[in-house]
C-alpha cells in the first residue's frame, strides 16, 4: 500500500523513474510520449542539461534565504529578465510557488491597490463562466469551474461570473467576431454597472482558457474591447497566463498577440518548465507606487516565494527559449499540429472544433457534429482517451464538463518546444488510435459497451 495520498487513491499509478526529452519512462521502461507537458508544464521536456547544470550550481551556492532578510541575485536577474520582455508598464514581479498562488497575490494586489487608495468599496471580483484560476480558496471562488466550486461553495468569497469568449458555443451563426466581441463587452460593462463601478476591483480572465474548456482562444478585437470596458471604470484587468503564458501560445505572454497590457499578469508553468515549482504575479508600476509610496508593505507572502534554485531553474529555462529561438518553432509546429489533426478529422463525425494557438490546442468531441450535442456526462469520454493514450505510450490532458462543468469531452495537447516535425507526426498519429479505441467502446446511440 502506499503511504503517499494521491489525486487519485483508488487508482494504481505507473512509477515515472527519468525523462528523456519530450519522453517519461516508468519503471518498466515503457516510454511516454508528453504530449501535453504534464499540465502545460514541460516546456523543454525532461532531463534538460543546462537546466539541470544551473540547478546543481545554484544549490551548491545557495539554496534558500527567506525574503524577509535577502533577495538573491538569481532572483533580481529573473525578474529584470521578465520585466525587459513583458507588456508595457508591467516592470514589477512578484515571485511566487506556482499558479495558485500567483492568482492569489493578484487578488490581494488589487484589494490592498484600492485599499490604499482610499476606494475601500471596491470589493467585487468579476470572472468569466467555465474558467479555471487555481485551486486556492480565493482562485478557485474567482474561477467558473463549476465542479471543482461546488463541493467548496460555503468556503468560498463571492464573485460575478459572465460569458466566456466561447466562440465554437457561444458565438451566434448571424454573429461575426467583432459583434460577438461587442456583445461579451457589453455583458461586462452591464454588470459593473449592476454591482456598481465604485464596488468593482477587477475583472479576471484567461488570455486563452486552459484545461477547463480546452485551450478556447478570444476572437479579434475581444480583449482590446474589455480592456476599454474596464478602463472606463476604473476597473484593474487582471490576465491568468499560467497556463497559456511563457511562450505556450509562441509568443512569450499570450497577450502580445491581442495588442494589450493588462494590469496585473500571473505566469507559472512554463516559467520553470517543471524543474522547480515557481509562478510570479506581473504588477504595473502604478499598483507598485500606490503600495510604496503608501504603507509601504504588501501584506502577503509564502515561505518559499522567490526561492534561489528555482529562480536559477527558471532563468536558464527562459535563456534556453530565447536563444534556441523556440518560440519560432512553437508557432511552426503549432500550425502542423493543427493543420495535421483538420485534415485526418475534417469529416469525423464525433470531432467538432479543433483550436488553440501555438502548442497550445484543444480538441473538442461531440457525439453529433451537425448539432454540436455533447456525449452523455456518464460515458466519460474524456477518461477513456486519456487510458487508450496510456496504453498507446501517450500523454494528453482530457477533461469533461467542457461546456457547462457537467456536459462535453475535450482533450488538451501542450507538447514541449522541443517537438520535431516528426514527433508531431507520431503525436497525431496515436492521438488518433487513442480516439479510435475510446470511441469504439461507445455504441452509436452513446452508452457504453
């Protein structure tokens, strides 16, 4: 028996043993292809030798000073790094753990941004539905995972939720992408009006959804619309890149490619690629003069924020990305990726969207895709992909409840950087056997087998 408590207790895991690029192999020496880094995560895949040489230096130097009494100069040069590279205004980093937390900091931010302003009423937070902000109370009571909510709803702060930008399920067929962007404006600006504006402190979305619909990008003009909306009230638009950001999409922040800057920015899987936990909350200068120039102390903090080694971890993952040029390779082998999986499913009747930017995409199934109907919640679609892949030497990130927290299948694909053309051809190629065996244990009228 094992003494470990995992995610999953009834569930007999294999034991992962090393990593060999884009490959895990358990103690068997069965091989796993990474299709989808872990959760995002593994940037550069596994075993990386400059990654693992800086580690092993910045242990042997220093591993750990608490921030109450050092900073350290791994950690000033990260954050100069990020602050030279992110969008405009957002010079400040805030190193934290993971996702989670960097939400969690960014919540705070914005509460004690107002506090010190002297607006103590702006107290409401506004999401979207069918996010995902991290699992902590305050992220998970922002976020609009409905399931992973509900068990946690008497623990949880209030919040708003309004439409995500949706457009495979939301966008109407009379509707282009600017009326759709318009009309999710509007629905914001509503709803700020409905709390009222001097009660509202931010507003928090994804720059690309993640894991809880499947990689859903916005449509043009979306955020640049939202960013308007929350400017005219005074409103701090908080971006979650944690999974989407760090050069997932093939730009280093999601958000370059939508023209903006938000206020408040949170990064974390790809910052340290999986070799060491660590996230950041990205602060624009005039949240850090108001906190400064008041009282002069965030009123925050972890044991292990700005942890030395992982600082090191991250800073050379970061130096391996730029000067390897992956961020070119992660937009040409996202398009392969794409372009592959639309032409092996433009006719299958159980594929309805393929999406996503960069390597970062979602597979969307339907049980009919003249009709969009989802599969039957009870099926499990979604774990049975994830079991044939298993079995086929293949790691993606499915999940159920894509449209609603209780309807729709979807299967993410994140692989590392790293990918060949021809470790995306053997990617798709048992993608494709995995979906083939899942679905064939499903009868046409959608019960199982």
């Amino acid at each position: 028996m094992s003494h470990v408590f995992h995610r999953l207790p009834k569930q007999t895991l294999p034991v992962a043993v090393s990593g060999d690029g884009i490959e895990l192999i358990d103690a068997a020496g069965k091989r796993y292809i990474d299709a989808c880094g872990g959760a995002a995560v593994s940037c550069l895949g596994h075993g990386h030798p400059r990654v693992v040489a800086a580690l092993t230096r910045q242990a042997q130097q220093l591993a750990y000073a608490h921030t109450s009494f050092f900073t350290t100069q791994v950690a000033e040069e990260l954050a100069d790094w990020l602050s030279a590279r992110a969008p405009q205004g957002l010079d400040h980093v805030y190193f934290v753990s993971g996702g989670s937390e960097a939400v969690e900091a960014a919540l705070k931010l914005a509460r004690q941004y107002f506090v010190e302003r002297g607006e103590t009423s702006r107290r409401h937070i506004i999401a979207r539905r069918q996010s995902y902000h991290g699992n902590t109370l305050g992220a998970l009571a922002i976020g609009g995972n409905a399931w992973r909510r509900e068990p946690f709803l008497p623990l949880l702060i209030e919040a708003h939720h309004v439409s995500p930008c949706y457009a495979y399920r939301e966008q109407r067929a009379d509707e282009t992408e600017e009326a759709f962007a318009q009309r999710l404006a509007d629905e914001l600006e509503q709803k700020i009006l409905q709390l009222g504006p001097e009660t509202v402190a931010a507003f928090v979305a994804e720059t690309v959804v993640g894991a809880t619909a499947g990689a859903v990008p916005p449509v043009r003009e979306y955020f640049k619309k939202i960013r308007a909306v929350c400017d005219r009230y005074g409103v701090l638009l908080i971006l979650d890149e944690v999974m989407s950001g760090m050069g997932r999409t093939g730009y280093l922040f999601a958000c370059t490619e939508d023209g903006i800057a938000p206020d408040l920015l949170t990064i974390a899987k790809g910052l340290g690629g999986g070799y060491q936990p660590i996230g950041a909350t990205l602060v624009n200068d005039r949240i850090y003069r108001t906190i400064v120039d008041g009282s002069g102390f965030f009123q925050h903090g972890h044991t292990y924020i700005g942890h030395a080694t992982a600082c090191a971890a991250a800073l050379e993952v970061q130096h391996v990305i730029e000067e390897d040029r992956l961020l070119d390779n992660v937009r040409a082998r996202g398009e392969q990726l794409r372009t592959l999986l639309r032409e092996r499913h433009a006719s299958h009747p159980h594929v309805g969207d393929i999406r996503g930017r960069g390597l970062f995409i979602g597979v969307e199934l339907v049980a009919d895709r003249e009709t969009k109907q989802a599969f039957e919640p009870g099926l499990k679609l979604h774990a049975r992909i994830k079991r044939e892949a298993m079995a086929h030497g293949l790691m993606v990130y499915p999940m159920g409840g894509t449209i609603d927290g209780v309807h729709g299948d979807h299967v993410l694909l994140a692989p590392p950087f790293i990918c060949s053309e021809s470790d995306i051809e053997r990617i798709v190629e048992r993608f494709d056997r995995a979906l083939a065996g899942a679905l064939s244990s499903i009868d046409t009228v959608g019960s199982a087998r």
